[in-house]
C-alpha cells in the first residue's frame, strides 16, 4: 500500500457520483482503480466484510460507469457483496469507513441507502430476475434506460439463475447480463455446471487461437480479409466447440467473450457494442477475486468474508480465544464426525459452504459420503430427501438465512413423508454485520408449523451435540438450530447423549417467575437471573426449553401453575415462534391461570446490521435487558 502522506492527491476525492466517472480519461480510470483498491483495503482491514469479491470487479464497476448513465440506467447486482467499489462511486465514500457498523453503510445493495443502489440483495442468483422485471417495466413505460445484470458462475448454478435466463429469452428485450467468472462462488465451485465454464469459458487458448487464426487470415494475399470476414460471419458456430454460447444461445441470448474482466478498454468496447444492439446480450468476463491485493488472491476462500486484519500482511487480528472456547459451527463439524464413525448411514450436504458450515473436516475424513451441492439448496433437500428414501441419514448444514429459499422442498419432500433428514440451521439468531439479508430470525416460525417436524434448539455448545445424537435417534425429519460464533465453554462429553424429546431442564431453582428460555440467550438469561440474585435477593427459576416442537408440555404447564409470572426469551420473530407456541399451549389446555407473561425476542421489524452485541442490546436480549425484564416482572408480581 502506498504512503498517502507522500503521494498527490487522490482522484477518488473528486469523485463522488457516476456522472465524474464518465468525464476521466483511460489512465485516469486506471489510477483511480489503484485508489479504490486501497481505500477497499484499508477499511475493510479495520471492519471486516466481503473483500476479495469487491477487488475482483473494480474495472468492470469503473468500465460500466465510464459508459453508461446510471441515473437512468440500471444495475443489479447478484448477492451484492461485491459492490463496495460501487458504493464508493456513488456518494458514500465519506461514510465507507463505516461500512458493516451498525447505523452506518451496509455491506450489501440497499434500495434505502441510496438511489444508485437499484435493487437490494443479499442472496444469490436474484440478479437476472429483478432485472427482467427491470425491463419489462421500462417497456411498459416507454422508456429507454438501459438494464443491467451482473451474477457470478457460482451463483448461475442455482435453478432461479436459469428460470430468469429462460423468460429473459421468451420476452427478448434488450437487457445486458454480465457473467463474472472468477471461478468460486464463496469456496471453490462445485458441480457440472461449473467444470464446463471453467473448462471452456475460462480457456485463455481459445482467445489466442482466435487471434492467431485473425492473424494468419489477414496475412493471406488478396483473398485474407474475406476470408477474415467469413470467419466472423462463422464465429457461431465456433463458440459451440470453443465455448458455451451455444447454452446461452439456446436461451436466446447474444453471447460475447470471454474478455478480460481487468481490461479496461476492452470493457468498453463491450458495453459499447452492446450500445448498438437490440437484443438480450450475455458478456462473460474473466476476472480474478481479490485481484490487486496479494493475500486476497492466494486465499480468495479466506478472504471472501473476512474479518479485521492487518492490510500490509493479510494476517488476520484475533483476539485470543477465553480458555479456547470453540464455535458451535467447530463443535457442530466435530460432532458430525464422531458421529459418522459409529453410524455409516451419516451423508453431510452442504450448499456451496463447507467452512462456514464447518462441514470441510466431514470432507477429508468420509469424502464418499460428503456432498458439495453448490448454490442450491432447494435442490440440497430434495437431494436429501431422496437418500433417506433409501436409508441413509443425511444431515443438511445451511445457514438459516438460506434456508429459507428451500421452504417449498422441506415441506413436501421430507416433512410430508416423514423422511428423517436433518436441518442443521448455522447462523440462527442475530449474525450481525451483515445485517437484515443475514439473520436467521424466522427459522422457528417457519419450521414449527410443519407436521411432522421436530425443532430442537440447543442451549449450549454442549447441548449441540447432543442435539445431533437426539436426531439421529429419532425416525422423522428434525432441524436443529444453532448460534453464529463461540459457545459458553461448557464442557464437551466424550460422547453425545440424545434426550427425550419434549423434555427440558431446570438450570436454577428460584420462585415468582419463571424464565423460560431457548437457544442462545439461555445462558445470559442464567447469568442476569444470578446477577439480580445478589442484588435484590429475589431469584427466579431458570428453564431451558431446548425443545421448540414437541414442547416440554408438562414442564411448562406446572411452570405456569407454580410462578405468579413467566418471561419467555428467544432470539427469533416473536411471530410465531416459541413465545407463540408456549402461549399456543398454556391457551389450550388452560394453564395460564394467574401467570402473567412477557416475551422477549425480535419484534415484528428488520433488525438491520451491526455487532451482535450491539443488536442484542438494542433488542433487550443480552444479560442487561433480561435482568431488567425479569426485574420488572418481580415488581409487578
């Protein structure tokens, strides 16, 4: 990185909208790609977030804004988290330092944050899709903007990239969709899809044959330009053995490339060709992630979704672990594995994430029974599905957030049969900096209802494991939920011991009120009970509910009898979560007698992003505002 203090001063600081980028010339766009690189670099290294993405398009971003005007035209990115040097060049570089900060810039396309953001996303293989909406809402209105896609080769794997490429083709509207091939999604891609465009598209010999036959053609006496000629006029017909414009053709799609993603010039030309057509344009561009910083591009993986680090090593600044505590996504990979040893009929499925899902150990030690879906994961339950069908025991490790896109498949294909597949939700709760696209706070809500399901929700890093245990143990489909980052430090066993299910436990035994909670905010909903203890001498009964669906019935039921008030706590949408489902209960069966109830969750509103514990305070679910909610319930009791 150079040494701002010595160095003239920066373009970037004159940029502030599109339009400035329109006015430079090509060494300028070239210099102002080495200063978004480093204004990316350096905060990024101070707040975390999805580095390696975001360097590996800053041409395209400045080669897109150097031609077309976006305030008309539109743009849409595919996931989003590639868009930092887009935010920088659309009035936001002021507040980019506090990117992922909780009431500051977010890390994804937000419709809210700003009128250059034109769609919001988070999630993948959306970009076609809202575009196409894009179009045929511009030829509803008479207008002339242009519309814009840019989706990734690990986000066109998943079916909704496909779904959109087919319509796209059937309206046959002018559209440009741009395929960033870098060749990972977040790890290194996976399926058929993938092999055949980092095996065609990807090919640097198939444009220097090009070149080489446009050479030779040229140097013919008389006859080279026609044939030349002819040859562009065939250049159909050599995409179908050289690349996979033929698929994209089959859709209906004018496929151009591949071209360097870096090349500026080329960029244009691109975007400039694509001006003076009338149709829907397909542009493959080859481009590196973390291009331009050396850490990045040895470890894209690494430095996908990164955390603070030091920018002039790429080492990243830990702070030391408290007696080692591991994460519930460690011990959930570790448990699976000793797990797998006793039981051959154990399959881990992830979605295109084996190291967030802490699923890569699986890999290496059963490799036969690991499946890598990629960004699919309606396709990863129905997958599932049908290997417990015949017998096996998969176990489905996705985030709960992307859980969500497989609703239909969990219903019908493993709920309705009863198939014993197991939903391992990562990231259930509040995640953080990411924000609204992210959190899992409506896995609960959305899983309790199903018949047939089982939702288990463990208190503790221990309880996780044997959470799992209890799965395997039980004939019917089960999802377990579980927290992003580490666990309480409670012990591990030596070995995991299912639970009956339906059963809970009591941590402490108090009176007047009982606090009810699940999950995560168990422990803290125990420290803040002993806290106000030794304050007031007043202590309440703490309840560890672990079991969403089937309840604790009777537990609860002589809770409600025995305490003049209850607090429920849980980290998901009070909306249909377990509160709803505890009051669903006491209601029926008519045990709410005199109790009096209060809930503490995630209201019915986007929690948007930040520290968790910043979220958590905001929401009254760390140790302080159970303290204070238990506190008040002792008053009024």
């Amino acid at each position: 990185m150079s040494d701002k203090s010595q160095s003239s001063p920066r373009l970037l600081d004159s940029i502030n909208l599109p339009s400035d980028v329109r006015k430079l010339d090509h060494a300028q766009l070239e210099r102002l790609a080495g200063e978004l690189r480093e204004e990316i670099i350096s905060v990024v290294s101070e707040t975390g977030g999805h580095l390696a993405p975001s360097l590996g398009v800053v041409e395209l971003t400045l080669a897109l804004m150097s031609v077309f005007d976006f305030d008309h035209d539109k743009l849409v990115w595919d996931v989003g988290h590639q868009a930092y040097a887009w935010k920088l060049l659309t009035g936001r570089k002021d507040d980019f330092h506090t990117l992922r900060t909780k009431n500051g810039v977010s890390g994804f396309p937000k419709m809210a944050e700003s009128p250059y953001d034109h769609f919001g996303v988070g999630h993948s293989s959306t970009s076609i899709s809202a575009a196409l909406g894009m179009v045929v809402a511009r030829e509803l209105s008479g207008k002339k903007n242009e519309v814009i896609s840019i989706i990734g080769d690990g986000s066109m794997t998943a079916g909704l990239a496909f779904e959109g490429l087919n319509q796209a083709g059937h309206v046959d509207k002018k559209m440009l969709v741009i395929l960033n091939d870098n060749e990972m999604s977040i790890s290194k891609n996976v399926g058929a899809m993938s092999h055949f465009m980092s095996r065609n598209l990807s090919s640097r010999w198939v444009r220097r044959f090009k070149k080489d036959v446009e050479t030779i053609l040229n140097a013919v006496p008389a006859i080279g330009e026609e044939m030349l000629n002819y040859a562009r006029r065939s250049e159909h017909s050599l995409k179908s053995f050289f690349t996979p414009g033929m698929l994209f053709e089959a859709f209906q799609f004018n496929y151009m490339g591949p071209i360097d993603g870096h090349d500026i010039k080329a960029l244009q030309r691109a975007f400039r060709l694509y001006q003076d057509l009338d149709e829907p344009v397909l542009l493959h561009v080859l481009t590196k992630k973390g291009k331009g910083y050396a850490p990045a591009e040895s470890n894209p993986t690494f430095f996908h979704g990164v955390g603070s680090f030091v920018p002039e090593t790429g080492q990243a600044r830990k702070v030391a672990k408290v007696n080692a505590v591991p994460t519930y996504t460690e011990v959930f990979g570790n448990a699976l594995c000793d797990l797998a040893e006793q039981d051959k009929r154990i399959v881990a499925i992830t979605a295109a994430m084996p190291e967030g899902t802490g699923t890569a150990c699986f890999e290496k030690k059963f490799p036969e029974r690991f499946v890598d879906v990629g960004i699919c994961e309606q396709h990863a339950v129905t997958f599932a599905a049908g290997l417990a069908a015949q017998g096996y025991r998969p176990f489905v490790a996705i985030y709960s957030t992307f859980m969500q896109r497989a609703y239909d498949q969990i219903v019908h294909d493993v709920c309705l049969q009863n198939l014993p597949v197991t939903f391992c939700l990562d990231r259930g709760g509040i995640v953080g900096e990411d924000g609204p696209t992210h959190h899992g706070v409506f896995d609960l809500s959305f899983m309790r209802h199903i018949p047939n399901m089982t939702v288990l929700v463990p208190s503790s890093e221990a309880e996780l494991a044997d959470c799992m245990a209890t799965a395997l143990a039980h004939d019917g489909p089960v999802a377990i939920r579980y927290p992003r980052g580490a666990g309480y430090g409670i012990p591990l066993k030596e070995k995991a011991q299912p639970f009956a299910l339906g059963t809970g436990e009591i941590l402490l035994e108090g009176s007047d009120v009982a606090v009810v909670a699940v999950g995560s905010r168990t422990y803290p909903a125990l420290e803040a009970v002993k806290e106000l203890a030794k304050e007031t001498g007043k202590q309440a009964t703490v309840f560890n509910a672990r079991c969403v669906k089937p309840l604790p019935e009777e537990q609860l039921i002589e809770l409600a009898k025995t305490h003049k008030a209850m607090l429920l706590i849980e980290e998901n949408a009070l909306q249909g979560g377990f509160s709803s489902a505890v009051l669903e209960l006491l209601s029926d069966k008519g045990a709410l007698g005199n109790c009096r109830v209060k809930r503490l969750g995630v209201p019915d509103e986007w929690v948007e992003h930040g520290a968790q514990g910043e979220l958590r305070e905001q929401l009254g679910l760390n140790e302080e505002g159970i303290k204070r909610a238990v506190q008040a319930l002792f008053e009024e009791a």
